[in-house]
C-alpha cells in the first residue's frame, strides 16, 4: 500500500476527487492548509496598507491505495490539479506497512 499526500491549490480539489474516484479509489480525507513553496507568497493591498502574505491557502489530500494503483492514482491527481502555473503543488508518495478498518477488523487492501 502507498500513502499518496497532495498540497494542491483549493479550487482543483473537486477535480482531483472526481479523477481518483473514477480509478475506484473508495476514500481520501482533505485538510485546509497554509503553506508556501518557491512561490514565497505575495503582497495584497488593503484600505492604501501593503500587507505580505507569506503563508497561501492549500488543501492537502491524503489518500491510501494498493501499490497496483497508486502510480494510476498519481497521474490523476497531477493531471487534475496542473494549471501550468507556479504553486500547483507537490505530491508525496511512501509506503504504508499496514491499515486496519476499526469496524470490521480487516487488514490490509481489505481495509481500504
């Protein structure tokens, strides 16, 4: 199994979601998160004062698949969320040794 976590621009999470599902990806748990990358954030005005914004709004996906799938699964994501355009994200793949579903007790790809 592969732990796949996406920081992605917020408005292309629906997207992501729907590409995933249509790999028969069952789940995926999404966190808003603020972060900055080489983007290094910008500066917006507000009534004539110049404020730095360092930390932008992300969304960070968490989803876990069958090593059979997960390279299907990161191509989807990159394919959904590119806009060609700094700040798209990263992806960050690692192995997962073991998941447990806490109803059922099934282990395993069972769990997922």
């Amino acid at each position: 199994m592969k732990l796949i976590v996406a920081i992605i621009k917020p408005y292309k999470a629906d997207d992501v979601r729907e590409a995933v599902s249509e790999l028969g990806v069952s789940g995926m748990t999404l966190t808003e998160v603020k972060g900055f990358g080489r983007q290094k954030g910008h500066t917006e005005l507000y009534r004539g004062a110049e404020y730095v914004i360092d930390f932008l709004p992300k969304v960070k996906l968490e989803i876990v698949a069958p090593d059979a799938l997960a390279d299907q699964v990161v191509e989807a994501i990159c394919k959904a969320a590119n806009t060609g355009k700094i700040g798209d994200g990263k992806i960050f793949v690692s192995s997962l040794e073991q998941s447990i579903r806490i109803r059922t007790g099934e282990t395993g790809d069972d769990a997922l």
